[in-house]
C-alpha cells in the first residue's frame, strides 16, 4: 500500500480492533501521523515501524490512531483547500499542493 498523507481519503479495513469498535470498512481523513513511542498515542493495534495515522472518520467526530495495515488509500482528496496564513493550497488529483488565490 502507499503510505497515507495528511489530508488523503483512507478506508480503515477490517482487523481484530476495528471491528470490535465497529470502525471497519468506515472512510476518513487523515488528519495527523505520530511516533507512538515518543508521543504516547492508543493505537488500534501494534504500529509497524513506529508509525501510527490518525483518522477523522467521516460523518461524526470520532478520531483514532491506527497502524498503516489498518488502512487503504482511496484517494489524496482532490479539491481540497487549505489556508496557511496568506498561503493558500488546493489539492490535486495526484495528491500534490498548489497555490491559488481564493475569489
């Protein structure tokens, strides 16, 4: 699988964890990635490489860490626009952040 970036659409896939909270097969953002070691997060299950990804799922306020098995890139979120002081970004297709100036 391609690793996941801030801002791509993932689907969290079935495993042991996700499924017991009901979390399986459900779509989201992700919205921040960690080191669990050194931040200390609850991740769904063990995180390869010291990695974890957090997920905002999709219709609800529900964010959770889990490990990149745990997940499937659906798409980098094409559309999406971002503001970073006067820096404004819009995202592509190919998952790449371009400047554009809001009307």
């Amino acid at each position: 699988m391609k690793t996941p970036r801030l801002g791509d659409r993932v689907r969290i896939l079935p495993t042991l964890e996700t499924s017991r909270l009901d979390l399986a097969n459900k779509p989201g953002i992700v919205c921040g990635v960690t080191a669990p070691s050194v931040t200390g997060v609850d991740v769904l299950g063990p995180a390869t490489g010291d990695r974890a990804f957090q997920v905002h799922i999709d219709g609800g306020e529900q964010e959770v860490w889990l490990p990149i098995e745990a997940l499937e890139l659906l798409d980098h979120s094409p559309g999406l626009a971002i503001g970073i002081g006067k820096v404004n970004l819009i995202r592509g297709r190919d998952g790449q952040w371009r400047r554009f100036k809001p009307s």
